[in-house]
C-alpha cells in the first residue's frame, strides 16, 4: 500500500488536480469501457516495448549476420510464422467467442474442456503437421535453394510450440490478462533472441541464418513453456475446479470458419515476402523486410485495441446489447486511426536514419515506407474490423474479404515484382490492404448496420 501511495503522489505530482482526479478514478472504474481502455493501455504499452525490441533485434541481426544471411533467417522465419500462425485451426479466435460464452451460461465443464483441450489439440495437429512439412522439404530438397535447407528443417520443431502460445495468447486475453497473453512472445522471446544471438557473436559461433533460426527455436519453446505454467495456475484461481467436457466437434465447427479467416490474413501479410523470394535475392529480401518491419512499428496500435475488444465484441453481441456494442465498436475504431495516424507520422519521419541502423545499403528501403503506410492507414480507419465481423458471426464474409485481398496482393505481387522489384510488393500490399478496408466496411454497414470507419457517426 505504501509503494501505491508513493506512486500515486508521484504521478499527482506531474500532473493538474482535475486530471490526476480523473486518472485516479479512471483507474478504478470498473466499467466495460473503462477496462477495455485499460486493457488496450496496458497491451499498447507492452507493444511499444515490444516494437522497440523487435526493432533493435532485427538492426542486431542484420549487422551480425550480413544482409545475405539475414535474408535467408528472415525468409524461413516468414514461414514458420505463417504456419506457426494457423495451425490452432482457429481455436486462438474462437477462444474469445467460447470463454465469454461458457462463463455467462456458467458452463463450467465445458469452460474446463476447451481452456485445457484447446492446447493440447492444437498441439498434436501442430506435431502431425511439422512431421509432414519435414517429409515435404525432404522431397523438394532438389528444387529447393541448399543454404535453406537446414533451416526450414529446425523451422518444423518451433512449430507445436509456437501454435500453443497463439492459443494461450487467446485464452490470456479474454480473462484481461494482456500482459500473460503479450509479454512471452512479444518481449522475453526478443530479449532471449537477442542475449543468445549476442553471446554467440561474442563466443565466436558462426552467427547465420541457422544459427538463428536455431536460437529462434530455443527462445519460442521456452516462453511457451514458461506462459503455459502461469496461465494453468491464473486460470486455476478463476475456474472452479470439476469434471472436462470436451465438444470438440462444436470447437472445431466455429473455429475452422476462423481459421479460414486467419491463414487468409497471415497469408496476405506474409506473401510479398515468400514471393519476393522467386524473383529477387536474399539481401533485396532484407532490405524490404527491413523498411516493413520498421513501419510495422505502426501496427501495435491496432494489435493493442484488437486485443482488448475482440472478446467485448462477442460478449456484447452473445449479451444482445447492441447499443453497447454500436459505443463500443466506434470507440474501438477511434482509438486505431488517430494513434496509428501520429504514429506513421513520427516513424516515417524517422524512416531514413532508423533504416541506416541496419546497414548503408538498407536505406534504399526508404521510399517503400510511405506506399506502405497507405495501406496499414487503410486498414487502421476502420479499426479491428475483421474481428468485429468474425465476433458476431460474419466468419464466411470475413474470409470472402480476405481472400479477395489476398488473390489481389498475390496477383499483383506477381506482376509488379519482376520489374519494380520491393517497391512492386509494397504497391501490391497495400492495394490489397485498401480493398480488404473497403469491403469490410460495406459488410458491416449494409449487412448489420454498423458504420465502421473513423469518419462519420454509426447509424442509430
């Protein structure tokens, strides 16, 4: 209490009495809103540590291993996040419909089932799928490049482990628990990349692309791990304690329409990338991922709300309290743009020397930062839209606007690339970006009458 006291004074130090009584209340509100304001603070500043991270062990990297190398590491680490990504089957976003779900019924067996079988689930389907993805980059091992080779196979073992956190992640988020769902991936994975990869480089350990993918490997079974203990004994205190009931039939007829969702958004944000690969070297892959990832720093904004809403939107919905959920969803499409907004602007600004971090020949990526903030601005204007469309069961129409974007980003990338080369997939990118905003927008205006975009008042 007494550490409370001293921090409170503190802040009242810093700021007016009419604010500090607000943020004093506003902090023990106990309001949907307000704690779904908290919880996105709380996600918002864990993705700003974790963005500074992420960039800070990419610059690392990159000067470590050498454009080439990390080239190749960034290349292989794309599929193991697009697959790492989907193999749940969609049980991570389903989670936010079934918890909410089961708590307010008070269907406690069923709860149990699916916070202790979802995990093990994904799990095994992720096991049989790494098994097959070896026997595939056996098969290929003609076709595919030799210095891949070796990588994509330590890329199948971070697969299992890798699923379970996304999941986790899933579960943590909908009991509020933004810094369980956060911290493991997003900021004790990057430091442990980036202490082991440092201790390497200074031990004399040739620091490639297998070295890293090696040390990515180490640092995701281990923060999974660790995140699956503490998430056991949390949900040990919130659950009372009782027989399973396993509807798996059920958990997998609401999560595969997800899924389809899911793997058509990890596609659509990873395939410049995988198709850059075809058609152009590994360094000009580094240069491109490079300039994304430094704009990527923008994205916390909209992972920070969605991960504070996803779960309000169904509870709301599942409730059928729609004016709160009308209040709710423009918020939400508010607190996206406006941050994300002044965020493009400062990180483009800065664009030109951060990019210099990485390298002299980095800096070449520059240009590309601003076609590709138009597409991440496209996307921010309607806030977690596709969320918003998956919580109140709009699943089918939520994968028809990701595959659209997805054929038009893969069709353009294969266009524009052989000529235009990384600013051909940014121009491809973002277009597809734009056309995934826009059709979200119709559905949910024309379909359940929502206005989803920044501008302009919902319908009453």
């Amino acid at each position: 209490m007494a550490l409370i006291s001293r921090d409170q004074d503190r802040v009242s130090g810093l700021l007016p009495d009419t604010l500090y009584t607000k943020f004093r209340a506003w902090l023990v509100d106990h309001s949907d809103r307000s704690l779904a304001q908290r919880v996105a603070s709380t996600a918002f500043l864990i993705r700003v540590a974790a963005a500074a991270l992420a960039f800070i062990s990419q610059v690392m990297l990159a000067r470590w291993m050498g454009g080439h190398e990390f080239g190749i590491y960034v290349y292989v680490l794309t599929w193991v996040m697009v697959f790492g990504g989907l193999v749940d089957i969609g049980l991570a976003s389903s989670a936010q419909r079934f918890i909410p779900q089961y708590s307010e019924k008070g269907a406690w067996s069923h709860l149990r089932g699916f916070l202790s079988g979802s995990r093990w689930l994904t799990f095994w389907i992720a096991m049989a799928i790494s098994a097959i993805g070896a026997l595939v980059i056996h098969s290929l091992d003609h076709w595919l490049d030799e210095y891949t080779i070796v990588p994509l196979y330590i890329g199948c073992l971070i697969l299992p482990v890798y699923g379970v956190m996304h999941v986790q992640d899933g579960i943590a988020r909908s009991y509020n628990w933004p810094n369980l769902a956060l911290l493991p991936p997003f900021v004790i994975r990057q430091l442990l990349v980036i202490g082991l990869m440092g201790a390497a480089y200074v031990g004399g350990v040739a620091t490639d692309a297998t070295t890293g993918i090696v040390i990515a490997a180490i640092s995701i079974w281990a923060c999974a791990i660790g995140q699956y203990v503490v998430l056991t004994r949390k949900l040990a205190t919130e659950v009372p304690t009782g027989p399973k009931s396993y509807d798996i039939p059920r958990w997998i007829s609401v999560s595969v329409p997800m899924f389809l969702v899911d793997s058509l958004y990890m596609l659509l944000m990873y395939v410049d990338v995988l198709i850059l690969k075809q058609f152009r070297s590994p360094e000009e892959i580094a240069i491109y991922y490079a300039a994304a990832k430094t704009l990527a720093l923008v994205s916390f904004v909209y992972f920070a709300v969605s991960a504070a809403s996803a779960h309000k939107f169904s509870e709301y919905y599942e409730a059928g309290d729609y004016n709160k959920l009308r209040t709710f969803a423009k918020d939400a499409v508010r607190w996206t743009f406006w941050p994300s907004l002044a965020a493009v602007i400062v990180v483009l600004a800065l664009g030109w020397p951060l990019l210099r971090l990485f390298g002299e020949r980095f800096v070449t990526g520059y240009s590309i930062m601003f076609v590709l903030a138009i597409g991440i601005l496209a996307r921010a204007a309607i806030g977690p839209g596709e969320r918003f469309l998956s919580m109140l069961g709009q699943q089918k129409l939520c994968a028809l606007t990701a595959f659209v974007a997805l054929v038009t980003n893969l069709g353009l990338c294969f266009v524009l690339i052989p000529p235009y080369g990384v600013l051909g997939a940014a121009i491809s990118t973002s277009i597809a970006f734009i056309v995934e905003s826009v059709m979200i927008f119709i559905i949910a205006k024309r379909r359940l009458g929502f206005h989803l975009f920044v501008w302009g008042a919902p319908r009453t």
